[in-house]
C-alpha cells in the first residue's frame, strides 16, 4: 500500500453504531489481537490486556455501565481494552501507569485498524462507569479499563464526521 492508499484507508474507517447480528469469525478475531500486539509499547513491556466480552445479558450490563449506550448492547463482540500498571510500573515506577494507559490505548487504536482492514466496523467507547465495569469484568486493583472496543458488522453512517483542519492541531517551536 502507498501513502494515498493508506490516508484513504484511514479516512474510510468511522465509528458505527448500528451492527447486525453477525458473529466476528475466529479469523477475524485472532488477526485483531494479532495486530494489536504489534503496538509499540514503552519499553516494550506491553502494559494491556484485553477482556472479550460477548453474549446478549453480558453487554446489556456493559451497555448500562456505558451510560446506556445502545451499541455495546448490539456489537457482536466488545473488546475491553486495559492497562496492566503493574508490567509498567516494575520499571518505570509511578510513571508507569501513564505508559500503561498509553500502551492499552494504542493497542486499541491497532485493534480499531484491524477490525477496519477486516471490513468489520467498531466504535471506541470511553464514556463508562469505570468502577462497575470493574466490578462486572472481576478487573484485579492493578488493572484499569480505558476502553470498550465494539466490533462487528455494521452500518456505517450515511456522511463522516468533519474533521479540523489540522492546521489548527500544529504549533512551531512553541505554542
């Protein structure tokens, strides 16, 4: 693929809302962890886990730890994505739980690409009640939820979202 094609790439995938009932093949599923592996992670000490949650009664009550959040009910398969403080504080110290949380998110961002690159569709959830989905995931103390990744098939939107010009993101030298 050449820079054009991947910057189309990026620009096709979009956050869906809507899947059918359709289940994410093995396949799809083991290339989506797969890549998520291949996240760059401080030094590389790879400070995520991922807790698959699937089945009707299992994302009603993570839909209502998402503020009834009707798309994490309806997913075919939620992936949540977390930081293990652990791998990266026995390191970095306190420093690590940021590099932990770093970690879990650009896993996720890898896991958000693949399912895209499989022709699935996803959406990041990070509007949740993060203690319950603590509780309802037996999450250890050392183990914090960042994201709840929904993936399956799905409709995308009828128009992308508009994005900033990203003139507007960059600053030279200082602010």
């Amino acid at each position: 693929m050449d820079s054009s094609e991947f910057l189309e790439f990026l620009v096709s995938r979009c956050s869906v809302r809507r899947y059918d009932q359709r289940q994410v093949p093995d396949a799809d599923l083991t290339y989506i962890l797969d890549c998520a592996s291949t996240a760059p992670s401080a030094g590389n000490l790879e400070a995520w886990d991922v807790v698959m949650v699937e089945g009707e009664e299992a994302q009603e009550r993570m839909a209502e730890a998402a503020f009834g959040q009707e798309h994490v009910a309806t997913a075919s398969l939620l992936l949540v994505v977390c930081a293990n403080y652990v791998r990266s504080m026995s390191r970095y110290g306190d420093r690590g739980v940021l590099f932990a949380i770093q970690d879990a998110t650009i896993a996720c961002t890898y896991m958000m690409l693949a399912a895209h690159a499989r022709r699935l569709h996803s959406c990041w959830v990070g509007s949740f009640q993060e203690e319950e989905v603590r509780q309802l995931l037996d999450l250890p103390s050392h183990v914090r939820p960042v994201a709840i990744l929904c993936v399956g098939v799905g409709v995308p939107p009828g128009s992308y979202t508009e994005r900033m010009p990203v003139v507007e993101h960059v600053h030279h030298q200082s602010w």
